[in-house]
C-alpha cells in the first residue's frame, strides 16, 4: 500500500512554493499567483489591435494624401459627369469625326487606357463629378454605351482631383489637353476668352500668363493674336479648328486695322454657309480682297458659269461653280446689302 500511494503522490505532485532565491529581495511566489488575472489581455493582443489602429490611420492618410494629389482612380457612371462643369478649350467634334471614330474603335478593342479629370461637385442632390478634362474619352464612351448597352461602356475611370480654385481647374484642363494632342491657336485663345468670362481671371492678358506660362512669349502672343479672332467671328465660323496659323493671323491683323472688318465676315460666312474648311477659307480670302467692298461675281477663267431663271430664282450651274465661286458670290451679296 505504501508504495501505491507513493505512485499517487507522484502522477498528482502539489504545487510546491517558490522560495525567495537569496539575493533577490522579494518573498516566495506560488506558480498560481505568477499568472496574469483572467481579465487582463495578452500583451501580444494589445500590441496587435494597436498596430492594427495605425495601419488603418496610416492608410486614411494615405487615401487622403492620393485625394488631394489627384492620385486616387475611381470608376464613375458616365450619366454622372457633368461635362458643362467648365467651358471646353477643345472644340468637339461630330460623332462621326474620324478621330471619334478612331478613339470608340480603340475603346472598343482595348478599353479605356487614359483616365479622365474630374473634381467632386458637393452641391448636386446626388452624387455628381464636374469634368475638368477627357472630354473627347467621356464623349466616345457616352456614344458606345448608348449604342450597344454593354455595361464595360456604363462607367468611366476618373482620377479625383481636387484644384485649389477655378484658375487651377483651368490650368489643369490645358495642360492635359496639351500633352495628349496640342489644340489649334483659336481654341487656346477661345478658352482663355472664357476663362475670363467666368471670373477666373481678371482680364485676358492674367489668363495667358495663368494658363500658358509653360510656353514661350511668342506663342503666347500669338494665342493672343487670335483672341481678336476668337471676339470677332466666334460662332461664325464653323471650322474654326481647322484654320491655320498664318491665316489666323492674317485675320487678325485686319481685323484690328478696320473696325468695320468683322461684321463684314461674319454677313459673308453666313451667306456662304462652306460646308467644308476649305470653302469656309476661299469666303474669308474673298471677303478679305482689296475690292471685297464690291467684288464681283467670278466668270470665265475658273470655267464657263450658266444662269438660268426660274420662278423668280436664279440657277447657276458649270464647271466654274466651285467653292471660290461661292465665296466671291455670297461676299458680292453681302456687300450689297
């Protein structure tokens, strides 16, 4: 029996005490008294929630941070940009443009590459973003999705900007627009016309210093140049795009040198109605000759001319009935009154 319960004794020992080593200072310790209370959580959890804590604050920040560098990629309902937010310094084509239709068939193909611009518009009922610049990208997406109702072409990707004022948005759209496709003098100067319009700068000449300081005094003289265009004959034209910088120029000279200039183009663009660049270019040439005060109808070195009258209308057919024909014809009615 003895031995049995010394086998007991052994499977079951009793906690023994610790007893205070010598040198150490402090009383004996039981092994049961050593353990943390139950309540208390392991330092290893602590250490763990507040890690955790600063990776959430540290990733708030960051997110904050890519927010205000225009970082931040978000996809958006293309119904939910409002492309009117700004005035555009791109003036947008037709649909059936061949550059739209280049820039569908590569979203159709590849997707959308190139991120659009927009800021975040805190006064809309709903959840509404102003578009700063893409124009052409939102354009080419609106049409496919209205075209074939695949849900790839119902949201856009949009990087968030957030511009300190409407001088910095203006800035912003130009400068994008520059580095994708550089846009013709009369669009520079038409949207720096209305950049002053809306108040974002106090007069032209702020505006193209603000929005083109990138550029060198002589181009942005020249953007300047064509404001003069852009005052006179906005509206007017129709390929406006389209005109060359030496023709522009020209344009603009005269215009400043006669007063009386302006109106004149824009009787003779509208009789013209040119339906092509060129034809909008042999109107202004026409109307710009030293006898556009009177000219007369062109006749026979361009080719024979038939005029016939018909129920109180005259109709003039020929090989001589070309664009330059009716540019001098409409300047000719124009100036008659």
């Amino acid at each position: 029996m003895a031995k049995r319960r010394r086998l007991d004794i052994a499977r079951h020992p009793v906690p023994e005490t610790k007893e205070a080593r010598p040198g150490t200072g402090g009383p004996g310790l039981s092994q049961g008294a050593a353990a943390a209370p139950a309540h208390a959580p392991p330092v290893a959890q602590v250490s763990g929630q507040a890690a955790g804590s600063a990776a959430l604050e540290e990733m708030a920040a960051f997110i904050t941070t890519a927010r205000a560098e225009g970082r931040l990629l978000v996809s958006l309902p293309v119904g939910r940009i409002e492309a009117g937010y700004m005035h555009r310094d791109r003036l947008m084509p037709a649909e059936a443009d061949e550059d739209m239709q280049a820039l569908m068939a590569s979203l159709r193909a590849r997707g959308q590459q190139v991120p659009i611009d927009v800021v975040k518009l805190n006064s809309a009922p709903t959840e509404a973003y102003g578009l700063v610049s893409g124009l052409r990208r939102l354009t080419a997406l609106r049409a496919l999705w209205a075209e074939t109702k695949d849900p790839a072409f119902s949201r856009i990707k949009a990087r968030l900007v957030a511009p300190n004022d409407l001088p910095a948005a203006y800035v912003s759209m130009v400068e994008e627009n520059e580095i994708r496709a550089p846009i013709s003098f009369y669009e520079r100067a038409r949207i720096a016309i209305k950049a002053v319009e809306v108040g974002a700068f106090p007069d032209l000449r702020a505006a193209l210093r603000g929005m083109y300081a990138n550029v060198s005094r002589a181009k942005r003289s020249k953007i300047g140049s064509f404001a003069v265009l852009v005052e006179a004959l906005d509206g007017a034209l129709r390929f406006p795009a389209a005109l060359p910088e030496r023709r522009g120029l020209a344009l603009a000279r005269a215009l400043e040198g006669d007063a009386a200039l302006g109106p004149r183009l824009r009787a003779a663009l509208a009789a013209a109605r040119p339906d092509t660049p060129e034809a909008e270019a042999a109107a202004l040439d026409a109307a710009l000759r030293p006898d556009r005060a009177a000219p007369e109808p062109a006749s026979a070195p361009r080719g024979a001319v038939e005029i016939a009258r018909e129920d109180g209308r005259l109709i003039l057919s020929g090989p001589g009935v070309d664009d330059a024909f009716h540019a001098d014809l409409a300047t000719w009615i124009a100036a008659r009154g």
